[in-house]
C-alpha cells in the first residue's frame, strides 16, 4: 500500500460550538481513506486540544477519571 500526506478537517461539537480542526494525516493513495499514522494522529490531538480551549476560553482541560463508570 502506498500512502501520501494530506491536510484533512475534521468538525467537532463541543459545548454546542462547532470546532473545525485541519490537520495532516496519512491517506491510502488507492481509496483515499485516513489510514492510521500515530505521530500525524498525536499531533492532531495537540492542536485540538489548544484549538478547544482558546475556543472555550479555557486554560486546561479537566481530567475525568472514568473508571467508576
């Protein structure tokens, strides 16, 4: 399989705001669907993470520990 990098956006609904996000991400070139690449996906996490809280007007996400659920 050969794969190439693209920018990909994704939308996501947080606290009734709608949050787009674009970011990298690996594409099989044959289907053009997202294939899994960790270090893209970790990144892509980071710049949600700090996109959600300036949009939130936060300065840190809360930890919820969902083990007792």
């Amino acid at each position: 399989m050969t794969t190439s990098i693209k920018n990909y956006t994704n939308t996501f609904n947080i606290r009734g705001k709608e949050i787009k996000i674009t970011a990298p991400a690996r594409f099989d070139d044959s289907t053009q669907k997202v294939v899994p690449d960790m270090t893209l996906d970790n990144a892509a996490i980071k710049i949600n993470i700090v996109k959600c809280l300036i949009s939130l007007n936060l300065k840190r996400l809360k930890h919820y520990d969902k083990s007792g659920i």
